[in-house]
C-alpha cells in the first residue's frame, strides 16, 4: 500500500467516524473507498466493519452527556442488536451480495419516511396512549432488523437505528443519537469478533480506518450536539438520500 492510499484509507475513515457519530452511513464513504483501491468486496466489507468500531465507540464516548438515564435501556436492548448483528454477518459470509442489495434500497427509504413522520406518528401514538405498549415488542423487534442489516453491510444503519429509537424510545433527537451511538457500537463490535473469527480481514486497512474515525467520531460528536432538532432531521434525510442513490448506483 502506497502512501497515496494510507492517506485515502485514513481520510475515508475520519469522515466515516465523524459521519457516523452525527447521523451514521460512514460506510458509503469507506466501503467504495477500498473498492476503488481494488479489495475485493468481502474483505473492503469486513475490514471496513473492524475497521470502523473504535471510531462508532469513540463517538458513543462523545455523546456520553446525552446518555443520563438511559443505562437500563441499553442493557436491555444490547443483546437484541448483538444477536442482530451475529445473524447479519453470518448471512455475508454466506450468501451472495445480490440476496440483500434489493431491499437495502427499500428498507433506507423505509427509514427516510419513517423519519420525515416521525413527530406526527409519535404524538399520536401518545395520543392514544400506545407508544409504551407498542414499544415493548416493537423495539427489540426492530432493532434486532436493523442490527442484522448492519451485521450484514451497515451503510445507512444510523438511519434505520434513528427511526426506530425515534418513534418508539424517545422524541428527542439528541438523546436517540446517543443511544444510537451507543448501539451502533454494539452492532459493529459483535459483526467485527465473527469476521475476525471466521473470515480473514485486512489488518492494514482497518488499523488506518480505525485511527482516522476515532478522530472522525469526536469531531462528529461536537457537531452533532450543536445541531437544533429541525436541522439534525434535515441531516439525517439528507444523508438517507444519497444513501438511496449511492446503493441504487452500485
């Protein structure tokens, strides 16, 4: 590996970081990067999922002032995401990208909606009294999808986590982010132990990828925290739509 490209890889990494701590889908940067360096894409896939857990950690750690009161719930939803996580990467390695790449599209568009709606579907669920009711077998439910999706590629899982945690744990944005966060880690750190155990990464490239989003996810969580709520929503549909177009493209 040329310097040229430790300079790419590293860079991919600092913006995947930063990305995935305001919003997520870091791996619509890193992912193509190492396509285009020439890895084939299992080992870009798995060396991008190891490489990117200290930056989703270091990110988590950023947001760690929004986290106040919600250990019990992360306790309780860690090991639906880890198992979601277990269930997606072991479906990479064994079935052909072509089986999940038609419904990535859908389930990001699903979660754009999801977003766009989700002040109005929540005051209603309150309305009604429905969102506690609805979010016990809702919310394990749906994170543990969204944790085998990001198990089994991860570009825009921020996005599916943050509609999920949006609508059915909590209205504020700042705070779903921190779990979120918090989450995400969870959902790489488990996909990375499989990968590592049963697939043969790139030690390189994820060491370059884990030192350029450890510094991505602390500038990600500056930022994020100064957002106001209407424009962290725009960011996150921003960031689901060209995630829409980047898988549409591949």
């Amino acid at each position: 590996m040329g310097a040229v490209d430790i300079l790419l890889v590293v860079g991919a990494g600092l913006l995947a970081g930063t990305i995935n701590a305001v919003v997520g889908s870091g791996s619509l940067i890193t992912f193509p990067t190492l396509l285009a360096l020439g890895y084939p894409p299992v080992v870009a896939n798995v060396s991008n999922t190891i490489g990117l857990v200290p930056g989703s950690i270091s990110g988590a750690i950023g947001y760690r002032d929004k986290l106040a009161g919600q250990a019990r719930t992360i306790a309780r939803l860690a090991p639906w995401c880890a198992g979601g996580a277990v269930v997606g990467g072991l479906l990479l390695l064994a079935l052909p990208d072509a089986v999940f790449e038609g419904i990535v599209i859908a389930l990001v568009a699903l979660a754009l909606l999801l977003v766009i709606i989700q002040p109005r579907l929540t005051r209603r669920l309150r309305e009604r009294g429905g969102v506690a009711r609805h979010a016990r077998w809702m919310l394990p439910g749906g994170l543990f999808a969204t944790s085998m999706y990001g198990g089994y590629f991860g570009a825009a899982q921020g996005v599916l986590f943050m509609a999920v945690l949006g609508i059915l744990l909590t209205d504020d944005l700042q705070q779903a982010n921190a779990v979120k966060n918090v989450l995400a880690a969870i959902v790489n750190g488990a996909a990375a132990v499989l990968f590592i155990i049963a697939s043969e990464p790139d030690w390189a490239v994820a060491g370059l990828l884990a030192g350029g989003s450890i510094v991505g996810g602390q500038i990600g969580a500056l930022a994020g925290k100064r957002l106001p709520p209407l424009a962290l929503r725009l960011v996150i549909i921003a960031i689901a739509i060209t995630a829409i177009a980047r898988v549409a493209s591949r």
